[in-house]
C-alpha cells in the first residue's frame, strides 16, 4: 500500500493499484466505488476479514469468476466459452496464460495497437511458467505461436431449454450441475436439426428429443424444439419435453405388459380386429380395414387401434388408467371416464419426458431384477421419473426393502420388449417400412388423432430415448405420422450412442408352456398344432383355446351332422379352427389356410334358408342413378336394408372398403360414383349379403 501511494502521489495520478487478489476480489464486490484513500483503506479491512475467513482458493476461485475479462465479458468460465469457444478444462497453455493476465488490464483486448501489448504480456507469463518448471521449453514455444481472440462470440445455446426448465424449477442464479453428456447433447441438437430441416418442407416445424440413462433415470441429452432456421416464428422456444401433447398409440406397450403379467394374454392370443362399437365409440385403424382376428404381438407392433380397443375392455380402462400414474404418467388430469377406451388410442395427453421415463423404468426394473438374489427382486423405486441432477441413489435405496412382486414383472417386460425390437414393421401407420439397425432396440411409434404428433421412443437395457415431431400450435400435416418422422430421429439417435447387450430373460420367474400355434392360447381338448411359450406366472392360468371344435361331418366332409340325424357310423369326427362369424369374414380372406365349417345338410335343421338380410334400395344388380346437387357436386342417395333382427349392427363396405355400421335402421347415405360397385353387408352374426349395382349418369 505504502508503495502505491508514494508512486501515486509522485505521478499525479493513480498507476499503481497496490491489491493483492484479495484485495480485487473486494474491489470487484463494490464497483462503481470511487478510488480514494479512504475507500481504499476500508477495502484493506474487508481484504483482510477475506484473508481469516476463506482459503487462498477460494479467494482465488471467487476472483476467477468475478474478474472482468473485457467488453462485458465477466468470470473466467464466461472468458473460456466467449474467447474460446470450450470449456475451462479443454484450455491450451496460451489460452490459459491470456485468460490470466487478461483481468488486470482488459481493455488490451479490443482490436487495436494494445493487442501486441497483451501478446507480451501472455508471453512473459509463459516464460515465467517455463522458468518455474511448470511446463517446458517445447510447450512454451507452441503455445507463444498461438494467435490471441478476436472480438468475443456469443455464448453457445447449447440445452437452453434444459435451461430454461432448471430456472423453471426455481434453479436461478445458482449452479446446477446438470446430468447432461455436452458430447451426446451437441450430437443429439445437430441430428434433430438435420431433420429439422427437411421437415420443414413440409411445413412440420418442430421436434423434439429425450436420452436418458436407464440404470440411474439421468438425462444425457436434452433437445427440447428446434432451432430457428427459416423466417417465421414457429413456437421454437416451447420446451416440446415437458408439453403435454396427445399421445396416439404410445402407450400400448404398458397394456400389453400388464395384461401378459395377469395372464390376460400370453404373447399370441388372437385378438379381435373387427367393426366394434361400443358406448358409441367406434375405432378405426390406420388403415381402414379389419384383419378379423391378429396375435397380440402383431396388433402391438402393427399398432392397430381396433385389437387395442378390444384388450383395453377386457383390461378394464380404470386400472389402467391407475396402472398410468402409477407408472410416472403426471398429465391424467381427468378421471377415468373422461378418456374411457380412448385412452389406448391417444385420447390422453402425455408428455415425453414421463413416457420416455416410463419406458427407461421398465428397462430399469428388468435390469435390476438380475441384480438383486432371491425371491425379493424388485423395488417399488425402480419405477421413478428420469432426473437432471446428480442424486445419491444407492443411499436413497439403502433403507427400503425389496418387494417380491412388481408393478410390472419382469418376465411380462421381458416379453413386451422382446415384441417390440422386431425390426421389420409391415406399418399399420404408414405402409411397411424397414428400419436397419445393427443394434437391438425395442420400439413403438405413435400417431396421434389429426396427425399432429408423432411419437418414437425406445429402449436398450443402457439407454431410453424419446422423440417428438409436429408442430407447436398443434397445426397437423399429412405424412405426420410417428414412423416416418421421429422414427428416423430416433434411429440416428441409437446409431451415435455405444451398443450393449440385449436384456437377460428372466427364466426363473417365467414358465415354459404349450400353447395353440393358432388361436395363441394355452392348449385345449381340441388343438391340432401346438408351440411352446414362456409365460409369466399367472400365464399359467391363462383361458386354454375354445376356438379349435369338435365337430361331426358327414364322411365326404362336405356336411355338418350331429347324433340326432346321422347315426355314429355314418359321421366323422374332426377337430376345426372356428372363429366366430364376424371375426371369420375379416380373417379368411387374410389366411389362405382357414376353412369355413362346411353347413349343416339339409335334413339336420337349421336356420339356413330364412333370409336375414335384404336390400330394399338398390335391389341387386339394379342399375341407379344419383342426380347431381344444385351446386353441381356429386349427389348421394340413401340405401336401405331390412334385417330380421331388431338388436342387429350391420357393417357396410363399399368395394372392400369400410364406411360404418348402422343399428336399428339400415339407412345409409353413400355416393358411390358412376360406374359398377360392391356393396358388402356383414352384420354382427357374421351373415354376409353382398350385391351388385351401377351408378349411370345421364
Ligand atoms: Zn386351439
């Protein structure tokens, strides 16, 4: 002090600032202080309480990032990211020299003539390092050749919606010490924005992207929307992750789980894919058509809507509603009956960040069934919601005891994912499409109503990843459809992240059973062929096949007996694969292989004969004409059936396709379009009336 003020009293002016770190570390504390003796003086007590109370590092550390390093730039950390662009680590010698000497006199960063000053200055620390021992000659001369930064550049924006949720969750103005891989995350933002930018030509401006870490629930990466790239404001800065957005099939995998751990379903029961309507709810495929009957595995990873519909009633949509928030899901804002069977098809809104925890949950707990010994395998724990912070798990886990059972066991989750790595996906969404990968992963994709979202989320016992394209507002675009724009996503994303082994099977919780090799369920009297399966515990009780029947024909097989008007001797007894009519009507034309029980002959009385169905308008083959409407648009005329039936529901298919169903009255508006057409008529009985008309124009 006593030098400082001898030379500022001999110069007229302040040159020398006398202050140890300590001392600026205060003076950084109270800018805009004048400089005069009495204040200089105060700032040598408050230096001095410093000194008793911190250590020289961190005093140091307290300078570090508070020092001004030009322009605005301030901390050492802000100077590492502005000036070079990496973190304080990844610093070169010369970086590192600059970025120390740069505080005490910060302007001689500006372009300029000073620049040559600062270069001289970095160097004479570098020697000084050298002279120290510090580093060696070789790298001291490297890092003099090493050219000084121009003006500082902007801070990266790397995450910034991770940002921006940690403020969010009340992290403001401190230091978060994220979860995030900055390797993984630049790798992520760069291929959501390779996309990104095709998808904008069709006008699909958002996307966003989850990893997480499947044993601890961290997150990696974090891309919550796009990038800006073309004019327009497109919503980029809604953090898409933590949005709650409709969640189209997404969620099928956590029924089929949970119905394979009941023994509700072993992995192949066939499920019904027909014309359904229920409480007034009438579910459609992606595709318009019906398959009749398709093993629950097809149906999960086809995604058809209709054989859902069907395995979420007999499920029951209350527990799984409580078997969704159970799961992690926070966004079931509304009971139960506000979704009904809707909830399987999209009916409610999810988020990506608790679906993508869901999945790396069941990955999780499959996992850690391996882990632990015994009959006590699981954790209520295990299921939790993914998490961008450090925690301490293992302690948080050491006072609870295993359980013996499971939200989801094992063995179904096992299963489930082993359905979904198949590869090959003849697309109910979007035709069939073949994803390579050299690495396993278990997938789903969904497409919600309108096509305003598309989903893909998977998971490998390392790694869970979420993906969600569409746009912001909500806009829906043709071709948006989960398969063919956050699948792609998803898949690059795989590919950049290290593979690992595929999941162990759980054999000590699972049982080897035979099955019907058609009907997917456990043998029964009548079966033919049979596969063997595993199934969890309670797959053991599984209903056994009722669709195989005995049945009597006579002995050319061309007719349907029984004992009250064929003697034994004249029939013969067979064993038939028997769906019942409305599922069989669907299934045959799909399976080449499926017979239809012959009739009944005629002397062993049936119903056969009785007309249940008839058209009143148009008669078959009738030749009709549909007058245009006043606006010059094709017109359209009602046809009409009649059916014996008062309880009745007729479905109607005009040339093989699918238009409806009618209940009571048999009224139906069709614009059919000139020329020859088909119109098919199946009602719930499984009865067929199929009949020809032509549309002629005048
Ligand atoms: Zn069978």
């Amino acid at each position: 002090m006593a030098r400082a003020i001898r030379q500022n009293l001999s110069a007229g002016k302040v040159v020398s600032g006398g202050s140890t770190i300590s001392m600026q570390v205060i003076r950084l504390s109270r800018k805009g202080k004048s400089r005069t003796y009495l204040e200089k003086l105060y700032e040598v007590i408050l230096a001095t309480r410093l000194e008793l109370r911190y250590s020289k590092a961190e005093i140091l550390a307290l300078y570090a990032s508070h020092a001004p390093f030009g322009g605005n730039v301030v901390g050492l950390e802000a100077a590492c990211w502005r000036y070079f662009n990496r973190d304080v680590h990844e610093l070169s010698w010369g970086e590192a020299a600059l970025l120390a000497v740069l505080p005490n006199s910060p302007a001689l960063i500006h372009p300029g003539k000073n620049r040559d000053q600062l270069l001289l200055k970095r160097n004479a620390l570098l020697d000084k390092l050298q002279q120290a021992g510090v580093i060696d000659e070789f790298t001291c001369s490297l890092a003099k050749e090493e050219n000084i930064p121009d003006q500082p550049s902007a801070l990266p924006r790397y995450a910034r919606h991770m940002l921006q949720r940690i403020v969010r969750d009340g992290g403001a103005q401190t230091r978060v010490r994220s979860t995030l891989s900055v390797g993984v995350q630049r790798r992520v933002e760069q291929i959501v924005q390779d996309h990104h930018k095709q998808l904008a030509g069709s006008q699909i401006y958002n996307a966003a992207a989850l990893v997480l870490d499947v044993e601890t629930g961290e997150v990696i990466a974090y891309v919550g929307n796009t990038d800006v790239e073309e004019t327009g404001y497109h919503g980029e800065e809604v953090d898409i992750i933590n949005a709650p957005r409709s969640t189209g099939s997404i969620l099928k995998p956590f029924l089929y789980a949970a119905m394979l751990d009941e023994g509700k379903l072993l992995r192949n029961t066939l499920v019904p894919d027909v014309p359904t309507v229920i409480d007034g709810f009438s579910p459609k495929n992606f595709k318009r058509e019906f398959n009749g009957a398709v093993p629950a595995s097809q149906a999960l990873i086809r995604s058809l809507n209709v054989p859902a519909v069907h395995m979420l009633r007999d499920y029951r949509y209350e527990k799984f509603h409580t078997m969704l928030k159970r799961l992690g899901m926070t966004s079931l804002n509304h009971p139960p009956d506000h979704y009904g069977l809707s909830l399987i098809l999209g009916g409610a809104e999810g988020k990506l960040w608790d679906v993508t925890g869901m999945y790396a949950s069941m990955a999780r707990v499959l996992n850690r069934y391996f882990k632990r010994t015994g009959d006590q395998r699981y954790l209520a724990s295990d299921f939790h919601t993914p998490t961008y912070t450090k925690k301490n798990v293992a302690s948080d886990e050491s006072n609870i005891k295993p359980d013996q059972s499971s939200l989801l066991s094992a063995s179904a989750i096992y299963q489930t994912l082993d359905v979904l790595k198949e590869v090959y996906r003849p697309g109910e969404e979007t035709g069939w499409r073949n994803f390579y990968s050299a690495k396993k992963i278990a997938w789903k994709t969904g497409t919600s109503f309108g096509h305003r979202d598309g989903w893909a989320v998977g998971v490998t016992p390392q790694y869970a990843v979420g993906v969600w394209v569409g746009n912001a507002d909500g806009e829906g675009r043709p071709g948006l459809t989960g398969t063919e724009t956050a699948a792609p996503i998803m898949f690059d994303i795989f590919s950049m992240l290290p593979g690992s082994a595929w999941f162990q099977e759980p054999y000590l919780e699972m049982q080897q059973i035979a099955v019907c090799s058609k009907s997917g369920l456990r043998v029964g009297e009548y079966c033919e062929a049979t596969d063997t399966t595993w199934v969890t515990p309670k797959g053991l009780d599984a209903r056994a096949c009722t669709t195989h029947k005995r049945v009597h024909l006579t002995p050319d097989l061309k007719y349907r007996v029984h004992a009250g008007c064929a003697p034994l001797g004249d029939m013969v007894s067979v064993n038939w694969f028997v769906l019942p009519p409305l599922q069989e009507h669907y299934y045959k034309p799909r399976n080449v292989s499926y017979r239809t029980l012959p009739p009944y002959r005629a002397d062993c009385g049936d119903q056969g004969g009785l007309v249940v169905m008839e058209l009143v308008y148009p008669k078959p083959n009738a030749r009709i004409f549909i007058p245009r409407d006043l606006d010059g648009a094709p017109g359209s005329a009602v046809f009409e059936l009649a059916h014996r039936s008062a309880l009745a529901t007729v479905h109607w298919h005009l040339d093989g396709e699918y238009l409806g169903n009618t209940t009571k009255n048999h009224r139906f508006a069709l614009n059919p379009g000139e020329g020859s057409h088909t119109l098919t008529l199946v009602d719930d009985a499984g009865v067929l009336l199929e009949s020809q008309f032509e549309v002629f124009s005048k």
